[in-house]
C-alpha cells in the first residue's frame, strides 16, 4: 500500500512539472529541473537559429514556470482548502 501511495504521488509530482518547449513550444514533462528542451532535435534546431540570428554565445535559457492546461484549476495548498472549510462553516451557521 505504501508502494502505491508513494508512486501516485510521484506521477502527480512528475504530471504538475510540465514545461513548454523553447523551440517547438510543445508540452513535455522534463527529466531535470533545467530542462528547456523537448529533445535534441528541438536544442539543436534552437542552436542553428541562435547562430543564424547572430545571438552571442553563452546566454543561458531559464526554463519556464509550469505548465498548467486550460481547464486544470491551480493546485489547492493545505492552507486554501482549510480557508474554504471555515467559510463553509460559517456560511452553514448564518443560514
């Protein structure tokens, strides 16, 4: 059971880090935390521009915040649930 909960939890974790690709603008789930790329096709498609353009050598990209679909509501943090429950609550005692 413990098993269970723990790799559920690492594929919600995994599912919520989902970057927009610099190159493709593609949505991809990145395997290191600075990540900016889909694959090596979009990074070396990416280098080829930068050179053509004449960008200088040596400037980083930061990867983006994550991604969150459209209909997907932000994640709830304890605190924000705890808010509801209380206005819940007091609504529930007025009327």
């Amino acid at each position: 059971m413990r098993a269970d909960y723990h790799r559920e939890r690492r594929r919600r974790r995994r599912a919520a880090r989902r970057q927009i690709c610099a190159a493709c603008t593609d949505v991809f789930v990145p395997s290191r935390s600075d990540q900016v790329f889909c694959g090596s096709a979009c990074k070396a498609r990416d280098r080829r521009r930068r050179k053509a353009e004449g960008e200088p050598r040596g400037k980083r990209r930061q990867p983006q915040p994550p991604f969150l679909e459209p209909d997907e509501p932000p994640a709830a943090t304890g605190q924000d649930e705890s808010a509801r429950r209380r206005a819940d609550f007091l609504a529930s005692l007025i009327g």
